[in-house]
C-alpha cells in the first residue's frame, strides 16, 4: 500500500518537475532581459535537482543524491558569475579608476 502511494507521489512529482523544466527553458529563449534569463536559468537549476532527487526517491539508489548536491553547487556559482556579468555591464569603464588614489 506504501509503496504505491510512493510510486504514484513520486510520478505526479516528475510529471509537475518535467512541466516547471520546460517552462524555465521557455523563459530562457523568450526572457526579454538579461536578468529574466538568469532567474530563469536558477530556476532550471532547481527544478533539475527536484526532478533528480524524485528520481533517487523513487529508485532507491542514492548516488542521485550527490548528483544533485554538485548540481546545487554549480548552479550556484553560476547565478553569482552571472550577477557579477550583470554588475559589470551596468557600471561605467572608469568606476574603478575613481576609487584608486
């Protein structure tokens, strides 16, 4: 009885997961801004990590796990790259200089 409940749990978790990774890669294509593409990337990142850690729930092997933590660090060295990316295109050329004596 447990065990289908898991099953049917689990898929409707990769049926929801699947639907949210093909709207944040809509939202990629069509972001109009930089910053929409980004967000849209994180989001990406996350629901990947969401569908990989239904996976290993719903087979049992736990090396998924780790999958998704390395998953989890590279998306987030990849938001802060790319909000660094954002910063640098916002400020002027010579906004260092000023602050060198």
């Amino acid at each position: 009885m447990s065990a289908t409940v898991l099953s049917i749990a689990t898929m409707i978790a990769l049926v929801i997961l699947a639907l949210a990774l093909l709207l944040s890669v809509v939202r990629v294509i069509i972001g109009p801004s930089l910053s929409d593409r980004v967000l849209a990337l994180d989001l990406l990142t996350v629901s990947a990590m969401g569908f990989v850690g239904a996976i290993a729930i719903r087979t049992g092997l736990t090396l998924y796990l780790d999958i998704a933590i390395a998953l989890a660090l590279l998306g987030f060295l990849a938001t802060v790259g790319f909000a660094r990316y954002i910063l640098s295109r916002q400020l002027p050329r010579d906004a260092g200089a000023e602050n060198q004596p």
